[in-house]
C-alpha cells in the first residue's frame, strides 16, 4: 500500500470513529472495513456511469437462520474462481452482495428480490450480525451495523444510533400507546424519511378521544399501518408530496393527513420555537395534546420527539 493511500484510509478511520462507529474487531477486519467503505466513496466510473455496490461484511449468525430472518431467498456461492475483482462488477448492494470474511471464505450472494432501502439493510445487519457497506445508484453511502447508521452526505457524515437507543426515551409506560408502534413509527421516520430528505410530521394519538383542533385540507385518506411493510411506499411517496401533519391512531393506522396543526394561545406562550416552523409546530401540538407523541423529520435527515411540549431522543439535542 502507498504512502498516500496509507493517509488517506488513516483519515477515514478517524472520520468514521469520530462520527460514532466504534473500533471493534481484529485488525484484519477494520483493515477490510476501511477497504470496503473507501471503494464506497471512491467508486470507478465508466463512461459516466457509477456502479452501486454492496457488501456484507464479517457475518456472524447462523446461515440457517438468514432466509427466514431476511424474508428472502438467497443463491450463494464461494468467491474463488472468478476472483473477488472479478465478481465485484456482479455485486449491486441492491439484490446482489459480495460476503467478506477477514478469515477468507469470500461468498457472492443474490436475492430473490431487490433489498437495498435504509430500513432494507438495518433489518439485513441484524439478520446477519455484520456490518454491511452500501453505495446506492443514488450515489448515497451508508454504513451500517449495531452502532446504527453513518450515511456519508457528500462532505461529513450523519449517524443515527440504533432504534433501539430511543425504546426506553419514547415507551416508558403503557398510557404513551403501543410501544411496538411507536418503534415502527420511528424506524419510518429514521430509515425511510430521514434518510431520503423527506420532512415530515408524524402524530400517534393513544387516546381515542377527539385532540386539539386541527385544520384538515386533504380528504380522508387510506387506512395505511405503520407496521405493515407492504404500506410503507405509498405512505413514504404520499408524504413527499404533502405539507402539514399525518395523523395516526392507537393501533397505527393513518387516520388524517396534511393537518395544519394550530397552537393553543397557551403553547405559543409557554412553549419556545425550536429549529423550524414544522419543529415548533409539533412541539406545541404535543403540548396541548398531552397523550401524544409527535415525530418531526427535517428534511436534512434530523428527527425530534415531542411529548407534552418535551424534547425526548438523541438524534438532535438542543431546546
């Protein structure tokens, strides 16, 4: 390796460690980390095109358990003849994967449909127990692993820590609604919003007596669940294309979309402005509707919960 290359990857391990992925490992495995994830940011180009890639790296977990996990069909097979560089051309970290091993045992992979979203590869990473290394045909770079998500956003990177670092923040007691909704509103909001630069308003309501007043512009819409994966898309693609709040009910189901929430005179006065107009309007909305919990999204990937006026999680800190 030569003396540039050397500094380069040195600067990206700081990089990456600075933006919150932990240092685990043997040497051989951070060595190939840091391999894969230059590739991801440094890809060939022919002809103006920019391949995607995808690999998986280090799994853990008992292959048996994959498909089942996964909700996919694998064909595998071991990288020997046609070498590693002779199978990357194949590897579009959408329904195809290179698997590496810091031991060797190097495999192709492809599934049996395409599984390349945010939300796709956090459920993938957990499945396998490995850290996976995506550039998407968007040109996007994400690492993912149990240290949550690092997408790369063309100058720093943005690190969501895993769902899970919020559970006991957003579902400390059953009168805040279902937790298992909560989590599914949150990864929504984390893997399909956050990380496509959707901004959004999402309300959960445990109570299923009348809120605040709102004012309602779009008609009613869908019966979308949260929790259903199937419903995800068109409610992500609805979203993208409406201002104003969604409105969900106890068991997660869409009930209003495109509110314009209106403030009480009380919270205007006692609640304080907090980033931009949608993250004010959510966190006074969650003042004057004391059993919800409200998701706001930037569209620069930040999230924030609100409940009873309250700043809770850690993706932005600030009041």
């Amino acid at each position: 390796m030569n003396l540039p290359e050397t500094r380069r990857l040195r600067r990206l391990a700081e990089e990456l460690e600075e933006s919150g992925l932990r240092p685990e490992g043997t040497e051989d495995f951070r060595a190939m980390l840091l391999e894969e994830v230059d590739r991801a940011l440094r890809p060939a180009v022919h002809e103006r095109r920019v391949a995607s890639s995808g690999t998986i790296l280090e799994p853990r977990s008992d292959p048996r358990t994959w498909a089942s996990g996964a909700q996919l069909e694998f064909t595998r097979g071991p990288v020997g003849q046609p070498s590693l560089a002779a199978i990357r051309p194949f590897t579009d970290g959408l329904s195809s994967w290179l698997v590496r091993r810091s031991g060797g045992s190097d495999e192709w992979m492809v599934f049996d449909r395409p599984a390349g979203s945010e939300r796709d590869l956090v459920v993938l990473a957990g499945v396998f127990e490995a850290t996976i290394i995506q550039r998407h045909p968007a040109g996007s770079v994400r690492v993912v692993s149990s240290f949550g998500v690092l997408r790369w956003e063309g100058f720093r990177w943005h690190h969501e820590p895993p769902v899970s670092s919020w559970t006991d923040t957003i579902t400390p007691g059953s009168a805040d609604g279902d937790p298992a909704v909560l989590e599914a509103m949150l990864r929504f909001a984390i893997h399909d919003l956050g990380s496509m630069g959707i901004g959004a308003l999402l309300i959960y309501r445990s109570d299923a007596e009348p809120g605040p007043p709102v004012e309602e512009r779009l008609p009613t819409p869908p019966p979308l669940r949260i929790e259903k994966a199937a419903h995800l898309a068109p409610l992500r693609h609805a979203l993208a294309q409406v201002d104003g709040a969604a409105v969900f009910d106890a068991s997660g189901v869409l009930r209003q979309l495109g509110v314009r929430l209106v403030p009480s005179s009380e919270a205007e006065e006692t609640v304080k402005a907090l980033r931009g107009t949608r993250h004010t309007s959510g966190r006074r909305y969650s003042y004057d509707d004391a059993r919800a919990t409200v998701i706001a999204v930037s569209d620069d990937g930040p999230i924030s919960v609100f409940r009873n006026g309250a700043v809770l999680g850690p993706s932005y800190v600030g009041d």
